[in-house]
C-alpha cells in the first residue's frame, strides 16, 4: 500500500496581519546587442518603486529610488522609449547596493511580496546574485502574483493581462504615467485592493529562482484543483527522474497515491507529462518542468491537476504521435545506415 501525501493548503501558514510589499522594478539590458551583455546581469535595474499595504490591504507607505547603472551606463534605445528616462537622470541615482539595502530596511521582516507577473522577483534576484547580496533575501519565496489573480478573477485563469488592461478594466483612475516603477507598484496595489480575499489565500505563487537544495527543502503545496511539487537538485535530468518523489502521483484532493494510466512522456526538452486515475476523484494530469539553474544542476517544478476525460484524451493522442514520430525517426536513420 502506497503512503498517501498529507496535502496542506499553500497559503494556510501565513500570518494574516503581515505587511504587502507591492512592487516593481524597471530594467535597462545592453545597448549593444546580445553578444556584448554581461551574461549573469542581462538585465540591470534601474528603478526600484514599492507601496506598504496593511493587513487590510490600505497603502500606509511607499518607496522609490532610481539606480545609477554601472553595468550598462548607457540606455538600449527600447528602455529610453518604455522607461522615459535619460543617462543624465540615472547618474544622479544612487548604487543598486545601497538602494536594495534601502529597500529591504524600509520593506521589514516578515512581510508578503506581490508584483504584476513573476518577473520581477526573478531579476531583482538576479541582481543581488550579481552584487553578491541575495543573502537578504532567502528564497524560496512565497508571494502574490497580482497579475495571475487578476486572471483567475476576472478571466479564464491562464491569461496574461498587461497592468493597464486591468486598470481599465477595473475602470480606475489613469492618473500616473505607466512604465514608471513608482506608478506600476500603485496600480498593481490598487488592483490587488479589488482582489477577494479568498483568493488571495488560496493562490500565492512560489519563486523559485533560489530553489529548493535539500530534500527538507521540498515544497509540497496545495492549491484548489491543483497541488505543486518543487524538488532539490539533481546533477542530471536523468538523476530526477529516477527520483521516487518526483515521478510518484498523489490526488491533489485526498493525496491518495494513484495508479498511473499513461506513464510520464516527454514533451521537446523540458515538458513530461501523465495520467493517474485516483478511485475516488478519477483522472488528474501530472506534469513536471524541468528547470535548469544558472549553475547548471536540474531541479522539477510538478503539478497534479484534476483533469477531464477529454483532456486525459488529448494526452493519450499526444504521447501516440510522439511514439509514431519516433519510430518514424528509427526507421530514417536505419535506412541511411
Ligand atoms: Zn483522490
């Protein structure tokens, strides 16, 4: 008999009367091209822009600081015509160092981060990692995707709003410039004002641009509808998907272990997908995104889904046409031998 998983709700932990921490950044990259940017700092921030929101979600504080760049003084022309901003201005800014030592200061301890889209946390890392600072931050981090709850509350959950859709949307005032990383953290606060409360709670997002490395580390969690798996690091892709706990499929309602109907399948490099049938919730769709970290070790992001007969379908066609399309390949390179 297979143990069954404990599920737990991601979101059931926090302390409800933390601090929000809403904010965004804006970020220059190399005026000349591809082949001359500095390969662990493709992109440079160059403003830092946050609201503090209370308990109940009232803006108590905001932060702002422009960076002067030491990486890539002078503006690639997209950044000039987004941001809006010139060389002169930034040189009067000050070093990414102290304005990120500012930031978290002014942000405290033990508070919840929320930004328009994931991005943000992945670069402001990145950025850290660069100045040797990510000590300041320890991931990995739980935090609100405003952009992802806009969707599961005005849309059909997979969409991608830009933040000015939603401003019109929610039919609130225009009266900042956007692309201003001051102005973007108040409308994505204000957005997530309008946002149920919960769902705020039953969806935070996990970054995972510091990812788990011990197996303590793992992050079981549990959302409705779905549960997301995120493992330690393996040396090889191979290596994790030997792993028991990777490649194992648990309901994500009763976290019974399921018998599985099709076995993991890859799909291109980085995609594998399954189907499990649980007796009591019937079919869920499993599948793992292998990530790579800058260091070059793999680690999996998997997510267990409750899935229609239909859908278990398109995933049957799928991994018959790549069993045709291999054989086929087989048969090809038999032939020119
Ligand atoms: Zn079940």
């Amino acid at each position: 008999m297979k143990a069954s998983l404990l599920l737990q709700p991601a979101a059931s932990c926090y302390n409800r009367s933390m601090d929000y921490i809403v904010f965004d950044l804006e970020w220059n990259q190399c005026p000349y091209g591809k082949e001359r940017e500095v390969r662990t700092l493709p992109f440079e921030i160059i403003e830092i822009g946050a609201v503090k929101l209370n308990k109940d979600r009232e803006i108590t504080d905001k932060f702002y600081r422009v960076i002067c760049p030491s990486v890539y003084p002078k503006l690639h022309f997209r950044t000039r015509e987004i941001v809006g901003k010139t060389e002169e201005e930034l040189q009067k800014g000050v070093p990414f160092t102290e304005a990120v030592s500012d930031f978290f200061a002014w942000a405290g301890q033990d508070v919840m981060f929320a930004t328009w889209g994931g991005v943000d946390l992945i670069e402001l890392q990145r950025n850290m990692k660069y100045y040797q600072l990510l000590h300041l931050l320890k991931g990995p981090l739980h935090f609100y995707d405003v952009q992802k709850l806009f969707a599961i509350s005005y849309e059909d959950m997979k969409s991608r709003r830009a933040l000015e859709y939603g401003i019109d949307f929610l039919k609130l005032e225009k009266n900042m410039e956007f692309h201003q990383a001051l102005s973007d953290a108040w409308y994505t606060a204000e957005i997530f004002q309008k946002i149920d409360l919960d769902i705020i709670y039953a969806y935070d997002s996990i970054d995972v641009y510091q990812n788990p490395k011990t197996k303590q580390e793992e992050i079981h969690a549990v959302y409705n509808g779905y549960t997301k798996f995120v493992s330690r690091e393996f040396l090889t892709k191979e290596d994790a998907l030997e792993d028991k706990e990777v490649i194992s499929t648990h309901c994500c309602l009763c976290g019974k272990a399921m018998k599985k109907k099709i076995r993991w399948f890859s799909v291109g490099a980085k995609n594998y997908y399954c189907i499990a049938n649980c007796t009591e919730h019937g079919y869920m769709k499993g599948k793992i995104r292998m990530k790579k970290t800058d260091e070059g070790r793999f680690f999996v992001v998997k997510t267990i889904k409750v899935s229609s007969e239909a859908e278990a379908d398109l995933i049957r066609q799928r991994k018959e046409q790549q069993t045709l399309r291999r054989r086929a390949k087989m048969r090809k390179i038999k032939k020119d031998c």
